[in-house]
C-alpha cells in the first residue's frame, strides 16, 4: 500500500481549511517526522491548549500512514508552539520528580492527552527513583499522570 508524501498532504488540507498562505517545513527528529507551519493567524491553528493542532496531526498521521506503520510518525508544529510546550511538560514532569524524590508522597499531574503523557513517560523513563502510570480521568478521554517513588529500583 503506498502513502501519500506527508508535507503535500498537510499543505493540501490547510488549503482547504483556508490557510492558503501557510508554509510548511519538514524536520527529522529521533523517530518522527516534524512538519513545522509558519502562517499569519497561528492561534486559529493550534486551537484551545492546541486541540485544533492535535487534532489535524491526527487526521494527517490517519490519511498519511494508511494502515502502513513502518512509516515515521508525524508531529505537528505551528511556529514552535509544540517545541515550547514540550520543553513547559518535560520541566512539570521532573519538578515533579523531585517532589516524589523529596516527600516520597505520590504526585498527581494534570490530565493530558496521549501525545503529552507519551512525552511525560519519556522524559522520566531513565529516572531510577520515579515509576509513571496512566490513570484515567472518569467522564474524560485525557489520563492523568501519578509519579511515585519505584518500587523495586533497576538493578546498578
């Protein structure tokens, strides 16, 4: 099954979302594809806490991807939004390490999405005093994060 190019496609369904002056650059990053769009009106794009966003990296990755998994997983960023709210997630995430690590008391995060939490889970796997679990939030598609202390630390 082919896929289609994915920054044609971006290009195409912002057109159609009227974003026709809307630039699109494409990064490698790790194990994903970035699509980085430059446009006038980026808050129209990025939607509220970037649900808008999130949701058309979705669509793209759908359309995209076809049921082929072998190809990269696409992000979605408008002007660094993305970059920037990374960074703000990944700082949250091991202030609230050093909470668990200071008071041993189990720390609740915010309920987030799955590309948040995946982010939230990465930047805290190497850690060897913290284990993260996905919890769901009742009446809510979003989890929330719990730090606490491990268990049983990995083996020096």
């Amino acid at each position: 099954m082919s896929t289609l190019a994915p920054k044609e496609t971006l290009t195409t369904m912002l057109h159609h979302l009227g974003f026709s002056d809307a630039q699109v650059e494409e990064l490698e990053i790790e194990d994903q594809l970035m699509l980085d769009v430059k446009t006038e009106d980026p808050g129209r794009l990025i939607g509220r806490q970037g649900a808008t966003l999130g949701d058309l990296q979705y669509l793209l990755n759908r359309i995209v991807h076809r049921g082929d998994e072998s190809t990269p997983r696409i992000v979605l960023d408008v002007g660094g939004y993305r970059r920037q709210a990374r960074e703000l997630l990944i700082k949250r995430a091991k202030e609230g390490a050093e909470k668990v690590r200071r008071w041993g008391d189990v720390i609740e995060l915010e309920p987030m999405n799955a590309y948040d939490r995946r982010i939230v889970h990465q930047a805290l796997k190497e850690d060897p005093d913290i284990e993260t679990h996905s919890v769901e939030v009742e009446g809510s598609d979003k989890k929330v994060i719990l730090l606490r202390p491990r268990r049983n630390p990995p083996p020096a």
